[in-house]
C-alpha cells in the first residue's frame, strides 16, 4: 500500500497524505451529475 501512496504522491507533486487527499477531493468529481429522487411522503 505504501508504494501505491508515494506513487501517488510523486504524480501528483503532493508532499503529504492530506495533501494528497485533498488533491483527490478536488480532481475526481464524478463525471455525471448524480441522480436526486424524490420519495413520496408517507401517510400521516
């Protein structure tokens, strides 16, 4: 796990876990809007 984490962090020029964790949050938003449903309530 550890070669996959400084891999990672070499490609992406970050210098700590956090870093990278951010980077991550910020660079890999789904591609496609998510679906929102709406429920119907239930009866009272």
């Amino acid at each position: 796990m550890e070669s996959h984490i400084s891999h990672a962090l070499a490609k992406t020029g970050c210098q700590s876990r956090l870093e990278l964790t951010l980077w991550l949050i910020a660079n890999c938003q789904p591609e496609a809007p998510t679906s929102v449903v709406t429920l119907p309530g239930l009866p009272a």
